[in-house]
C-alpha cells in the first residue's frame, strides 16, 4: 500500500465520531504520525482498532489500557496535549 492511500486510510479511521476522540486522533496523525517510529506507528493502527469507549476511558484517564503497547501510544498522545 502505498504512503498516501495508507495516510488516507488512517485519517478515514483516526475519524471517530466523537469530538473528545477527533481532536486528539485528528491532529496527532497529521502532526506527530509521519515522524514516529515503525513500532510506533503499528501501535497507533493497532489503537484505532479498539472501540470508541474504551479509548475516551484512556485519553480521559480514567482508566488505562491493558496492552503496553496500547498503553505507550495513549502515552504519546496524550503527552502532545499535556506536556510535562
């Protein structure tokens, strides 16, 4: 797959439907995404695969994800809206 139908794809799923989720989703793809690491970035494919509750659970930090991969990417999420 090629970068741009693979960027295309990820921004169509990084498109939740729900306000609380896009606007970290939306900018992180667009932003951080192209400069993380492979690992990284199949962590971040692997987060969109989750429901949508249990996503806002973990960016409103009110619980955390099992997975420490998941766990990481919420991580690094996160620490792009609230820097330390």
């Amino acid at each position: 797959m090629t970068d741009e139908i693979e960027t295309k794809r990820l921004y169509w799923h990084s498109r939740r439907g729900m306000l609380e989720l896009d606007v970290l989703l939306i900018p992180f793809l667009e932003e951080a995404y192209p400069s993380l690491a492979d690992d990284d970035k199949e962590r971040y494919r692997q987060l969109l695969e989750c429901e949508d509750t249990d996503m806002f659970e973990w960016f409103m930090q009110r619980s955390r994800p099992q997975d420490p991969d998941l766990a990481r990417i919420v991580d690094l999420i996160l620490s792009r809206v609230q820097p330390d």
